[in-house]
C-alpha cells in the first residue's frame, strides 16, 4: 500500500469507527506486527508500542496537519479492543518528567468530528 493509500484508509476507518485506539489501528492496519517502535511525548509519556513506522507516519503525519484529532483516552476502550501496554497508566500530565515509561492511552478521531463535538469557542 502506499503511503496516500494508507492514509486514506487510516482516515476512512477512523472516521466509521469514531474514538479509535491505537490497539484498532494497530489489529487493522499491522496485525500481530511487534515492530521496535513507540509513539511518545516528551515527559517520558507512551502513546503506543510497536507499530510499523509507516503506519506510525501516517497517524502522526494527519494529526499535525489537522486531519485526525487525539485525544485523551481510558484503558477500558484499549481493553475492549484487546490491547493494552504493560506500563501504568498515566493520570494526569506531570510536572516533571516521569521517572518511569508511562503509558497515555490516546483515542483517534476525524477532525471535523472533533470539531463538532467541542463545546462553543473551543474549536478554533
């Protein structure tokens, strides 16, 4: 597939699906793929482990150009898809860096959706 293709698909199915986690990504788009490769923040905060990297630059790719919204998640919706990370759960943003890896379970969705959802003045 290549890169506008997997975008495109990307895209489309979090678009029918709504409030996607990188675990649905991760079945749909890279199977049981295990690659050596994280989404992180700075602060010593994991999105997500193990995704092929061209899956990895087609989420981050249109979450910087505005296409895909992330927003933050709970580990229950990565539990219903069937994945979660062996790290703890972060719960809340921290001041410092942490000293240990933890995790930010992120959900995914269309802008536009987003967009409709957010409470008056919030959207710009």
């Amino acid at each position: 597939m290549t890169e506008p293709e997997l975008r495109e698909a990307i895209y489309a199915f979090v678009e029918e699906h709504d409030f996607v986690t990188f675990a649905a990504i991760h079945k749909a788009f890279a199977g049981d793929a295990r690659e050596s490769t994280e989404i992180s923040l700075p602060g010593n905060r994991i999105i997500w482990l193990g995704l092929p990297k061209p899956v990895i630059d087609a989420v981050t790719g249109m979450i910087a150009e505005g296409i895909l919204a992330a927003i933050p998640g709970h580990v229950a919706a990565y539990r219903r898809d069937g994945r979660v990370l062996p790290l703890p759960v972060e719960k809340r943003p921290p001041k410092t860096p942490h000293k240990e890896a933890k995790w930010l379970p992120v959900l995914l969705r269309t802008m536009e959706a987003a967009k409709a959802d957010a409470p008056e003045g919030e959207d710009d």
